[in-house]
C-alpha cells in the first residue's frame, strides 16, 4: 500500500507551466474547497457535503505552491495535494478504518484502473506503459518511448480490494518536453547506452530491457533494473549530455551466494590497465596508477591520476573497479577538468629543503579513540598520536592554508568560572540501577518535545533498542519514538538514553515554511544559544567538552549554524564522543541535537604514551614528503605546486601512542 511513503516524495518536477501566474492572489480556503468538491464529484465518484470539516494548508513545494487538504467523511479519511495554480490534484489518498476484504479480481482492478486514467488523464495515458505492482491492485502508468522510461513522469493508481474505488491517486508530470521530443530523446540515449556497454564493458541489453532515464542539467542518469541476461543485476550509467562521455559505470550484484577471490591483485590490475587503454580517451592517454584499494570482500579498487609534467594531480582522477571473483569491471568513474591552469616548474624548491621545513613544521596530536567491536560498540580504548597535515607551497616555501580564504581568529569560547557555574546547576541525584520504563520513557520525551517543538505534537512511534550504532553514534540502551503534528508539518525523532532518560538524539522537520528563510541570528548568537541548550540538557558534562569553537564555512551550512563539541578527559580530545547541535538561522531552533557519549569509559593512562619527538620520527621515516599539484580553498581555476607529507604504502597518518604500531582510520592495526 502507498500510504505515506509517497506523501514524502512530493512532486519536485511537476509543470513549470505552473509558474505562470504565480504572483497573482491566492484563492481564500473556502474557494479552495469548493474547486476540491467540485473535482472529487467529477473525477473520483466522491460526494463531499460543503458542510465538511476540511484542514486546508498552503505551502511550498520546490519552486511552485501546493494545497494540502485533509478531511474525513464517516470511517474513511482523505488526504490531497492540489497544485496552488493549475487547480490539478496531483496527489489523491483514501482510507478506511477497517481493513479490505478482497471482493474483484486483479483483472477487474486493471479496467477500473484504466479507465479512471484515461478520464482524468487521456492525454498523459496515450504516452505510458503499464506497470502492475506485485499485489495485483497498484498500478503505475509511467512515460515511455523506445523501451525507456522517462523518469519523474507517471501516474500511480490503488484499487479498494473490496469496492473497486481508487483509494489512492498520483501524478508526476513535465510537460516541458513534448512527446515527439521525448521520442527522439529515449531513441537516441537507448543506441548510445546500449553500444556503451556492449564495446566498453561486454554487456548485451536485450531488446525487451527497460532502461530508466533521468535527465539533470548536465548529464543522463541511466538505469537498466532488470537485465535478461544478468539476473539480480542492476546497471547505473551517467553521460556527459554535451559530449556524450561515460562520466559514471556501476554494475551492482544480488548474490546470495558466498562469494570466494578467484582474481589476484596482480591479474586484476592488468584487467583495469587494458580497460584504461581501451578507454582510448584524451584523459585516459593522461594517468597513472596511484593506489589500489579494496573494497570488503567484492572488489578491487584501481585509482588513477592526471600526470602534469610528471607530477600528481588527483583531483582529475580515473576509478576502475574490478570483480574479485570474475574479473568483471563493476564500476568505472572520471572526475575531470580541463579549465585548469597549471604552474611550471621553474624555481621549485628541491626535495631536501622540502623535507627540512616539513620536519620543522610537523605536529603530532594525541588523543584518546574508541576501536569498536562486534560485541561492544564501545570497543577498547587507545592513546593514538594523529600527524598534522599541511602543505608548504613549492617555490615559496611557506605552509599554506588548506581552508582558503577562511575567516580567522573568530571564535567563541565559555571560561572556567562559567563551566563551574554550570556544572553546579546540575541536581544531586540518587544512583539507581532500575532504569527509565516504557512508562517514564514516553512521559520524559513527551515534556521534552513540548519543551523543544512549538505546536501540537505527539509521539507517534515508540521502540527499544540495545548495543545500537545504526544512527552513526554508540547507543547502548534506547527508548526511540518519532513525533509530529496532526498535519505532518513538522516530525521528528527522539532517542533517550533507557538508563539515565538523556536526550541521546532530537531531530526536527518542519514542512510548513510559507516564510523566507532569513539569517535573523548571527553564528555568535547561536553559539550562546547552543551553550544554553547544554546548560539545560547536558550540564554535567561541560568540564568534559571543549568548548572553543572557531568560525568557518563547515560551521554555517545552508539555513544553519551547526556547533559541534568534543569530548577531552585528561586534556587529550576523546574522538568518539561528542554533543552536536544544528539551529535554524533563522529562528535559532533546534534541528539537530546529538549527544554521544560512552558514561563509564576505561581509558589508558596518558603517561605511558610515547614521547611526542619519538612519535614524530616514525611519522617522518615512513612518509614521504611529495612533490604534485593542488588547487587551494575557492580558486579551482589554477592548481599550484606544493609538497605535502604522504604516508608510504600500508601505513597511515595515525600511530598507536603506546607500541607506534600504525593504524587505520578505525583504530585498528594495519596489517593484522
């Protein structure tokens, strides 16, 4: 059933034509539902008295406006979305209380389904293909010429089992491209795709293969769902619409089956250098192989890179990937740009004066960071030194900024004597080992979402969760529940810690936006604000965050301003553990709030870490300092030469503090 998993996916590329008229006066509600009485009589044999009770809301949707109406009529409830200047329900759903008994057969379905259609749609129904869902009693009708869908334009009908009624109706529709366009447009792309995959990657689409097409602004987006000849296989292909290049090749599997190497490293890099050559492109002619990586147990991962006089560029890269069990390539993907200027070569620093100022220069941190395990997501705990990365520009010789044109010297911070304010707001608690109930848990995060959401909400959703990392942070026990209004204007989530009742995770949505956003808080103000929401929910951990921010573009995204704390024991940062918190620009409210945080961790002690000086030696003796090209912050125009400190094959920027073993971005050993 549709229901509302397609209330969400609301209609992104529906009628530009819509647009005309759009600074004209809106209709008043009661004219509003007058035209949706007048529609439901006509085209879907509802009979709805003027008398009823309707919520009527206007909103936007992309770049147009739609109605939201929602009512209900003895046991059944309606729900529609009609476009605010067409008068077009795009969007049709009914329910009944109880659930259908199954009275028409599938086939009578399809008739009821046909002709409701082609009354309301005639002209849409001429373009389609039929396409029966798999319960017999969903049908969706989708734009297609030559065998390829064109995607973003369909019609989706329900049939009630039992009446024979629609219970929910659909359409997406771009009437930008005429149908005779559409035709020339599927021709060509279905040839071009097709002789793609047979000559680059001996891939035979057989006649009866639907191919799925989304057209973005610069490129296709290509899909072959189901391929006769390779079952539980999908294809994803992006081409250049100017060019007609592959820029993307993704071949993904359905095995079910244990998959078992039958293609060593060796013999799969020959595989991906003769696909390179084939290739025959101007960028293909222009690479070398930088790395192999490994992708789990399924693949092989062949980087290649721009060579500019004999130097790196990896910014214009070529990756190859290749089956590990039948040689296949599986996905192939070019990022490139020809508009880049490049530096020469003249008076470039050489590697021994290169290598001294990155010895002088280099910093090692250490920290504390947590290595999870299957069994405890928490995992054990390590003192690990991270080197600092820079790069000193080539014929200059002086570090550079990585960030740009980065504001400095902007931050925030809270003192001392406030965190000890703070920490002292916090209330004496007894310890107890009984927990939060089902009970306690609903009545805690319903007085936290009415202390944090303005409107009339409730909970919708309420679970249990245990030894949970599903949500990108340690939760060991949770009660979880999803809140919204009656109107779905706003949801969100809420996760509170089963032991202590701690907000763990607050997110929030709001659909009804009829305002412009506005930057009506400065980051500063909002960083006072996010101290405060600390104050509030997390007092007792403010002598454990750092609490100096510094301002730049990573902090301001969009309509928000995003702080982010991280935890410090013993005065080294602890990297898992951290509160977030994202705000409205515009309104300072929440819309993201995160806490996670290990209660109890046993951490080594920090005295028994090496000596900065020892851990900076093995950092220097196994990297190499590299001479290549890079653009810097906003200026993708031009790439300068730099040097930078590069860890050799199997080793990495990180070292354990303890035996100065290297490790892996998750904390592990490289190598065992």
């Amino acid at each position: 059933m549709r229901r509302r998993v397609f209330l969400g996916l609301l209609i992104v590329t529906l009628l530009l034509s819509c647009i005309i008229g759009y600074g004209e006066m809106k209709e008043s509600k009661e004219e509003v539902k007058q035209k949706v009485i007048e529609i439901l009589k006509k085209d879907f044999n509802v009979d709805v008295s003027e008398k009823e009770n309707m919520k009527i809301i206007l909103r936007e949707e992309g770049y147009h406006e739609v109605w939201d109406i929602a009512f209900k009529k003895e046991d059944v409830s309606y729900e529609i979305e009609m476009d605010a200047n067409t008068k077009r329900i795009v969007i049709f759903e009914e329910k009944k209380d109880e659930m259908e008994v199954e009275k028409i057969t599938k086939q009578e379905a399809r008739n009821i389904a046909d002709n409701f259609v082609k009354k309301i749609n005639e002209k849409e129904k001429k373009e389609t293909r039929l396409v029966e869902n798999n319960d017999g009693y969903t049908f969706e009708y989708k734009r297609s010429a030559n065998q390829v869908d064109f995607d973003g334009n369909e019609i989706l009908v329900e049939i009630n089992k039992e009446t024979g009624k629609v219970n929910y109706y659909r359409i997406r529709w771009n009437d930008t491209v005429s149908y005779e366009e559409m035709k020339k447009i599927t021709k060509e792309i279905r040839e071009y795709s097709v002789a793609y995959l047979k000559d680059y990657f001996n891939i035979e689409i057989g006649k009866g293969d639907i191919l799925s097409l989304l057209r973005n602004k610069d490129e296709y987006d290509i899909y072959f769902w189901e391929i006769e000849k390779i079952p539980n296989a999908a294809i994803r292909m992006e081409i250049d619409k100017d060019n007609k290049k592959i820029l993307n090749f993704n071949l993904s599997k359905n095995i079910e089956y244990k998959r078992t190497k039958k293609i060593e490293k060796k013999k799969a890099q020959k595989i991906a250098d003769e696909f390179i050559k084939k290739m025959d492109s101007k960028e293909s002619r222009n690479v070398g192989l930088q790395r192999i990586d490994e992708n789990g147990e399924d693949t092989y991962c062949f980087i290649y890179v721009r060579k500019i006089n004999g130097l790196d560029f990896d910014e214009n890269r070529i990756i190859v990937e290749v089956d590990k069990e039948d040689g296949k390539i599986n996905g192939y993907n070019i990022f490139w740009d020809d508009t880049v200027q490049f530096e020469d070569l003249e008076d470039t620093l050489d590697h021994n004066k290169a290598q001294e100022i990155v010895k002088n220069n280099m910093k090692v941190n250490l920290y504390y960071k947590g290595v999870a395990r299957e069994d405890n997501i928490f995992g054990e705990k390590k003192l690990v030194y991270k080197v600092n990365n820079f790069l000193i520009d080539a014929k200059k010789g002086n570090i550079l900024d990585l960030e740009g044109e980065r504001e400095k010297e902007r931050y925030k911070d809270v003192s001392k004597e406030e965190k000890e304010k703070i920490l002292k707001s916090v209330p004496i608690m007894e310890k107890t080992n009984k927990g939060v109930t089902q009970e306690e848990g609903i009545k805690i995060m319903r007085e936290r979402i009415k202390e944090l959401v303005h409107g009339d909400v409730d909970l919708t959703f309420l679970g249990f969760t245990e030894n949970d990392d599903s949500w990108g942070m340690k939760i060991k026990k949770g009660w979880v529940g999803t809140y919204g209004t009656k109107d779905s204007t706003i949801n969100g989530d809420i996760i509170i810690d089963a032991e202590n009742g701690k907000v763990i995770v607050f997110t929030k949505e709001e659909y009804n936006t009829n305002q412009e956003e506005e930057n009506n808080i400065t980051w500063e103000e909002g960083y006072d604000k996010a101290i405060q929401i600390i104050k509030k929910y997390y007092p007792d951990k403010i002598m454990h965050l750092d609490t100096k921010i510094e301002y730049d573009t990573f902090n301001e995204r969009g309509s928000s301003y995003q702080y982010y704390f991280k935890r410090v024991e013993n005065g080294l940062e602890y990297a898992e553990d951290d509160v977030l918190i994202i705000l409205n620009k515009n309104d300072a409210d929440i819309k993201l709030l995160e806490c996670d945080w290990d209660e109890n961790p046993v951490l080594p002690d920090k005295n028994k870490a090496m000596a900065k000086e020892k851990a900076k030696d093995i950092f220097f003796k196994n990297c190499d300092v590299k001479l290549h090209y890079e653009t810097m912050g906003k200026d993708k125009d031009t790439a300068k030469l730099v040097y930078e400190l590069i860890p050799l094959e199997n080793k990495s920027e990180r070292i354990d503090g303890i035996n100065g073993n290297f490790l892996n971005y998750k904390g592990e050993e490289i190598g065992f």
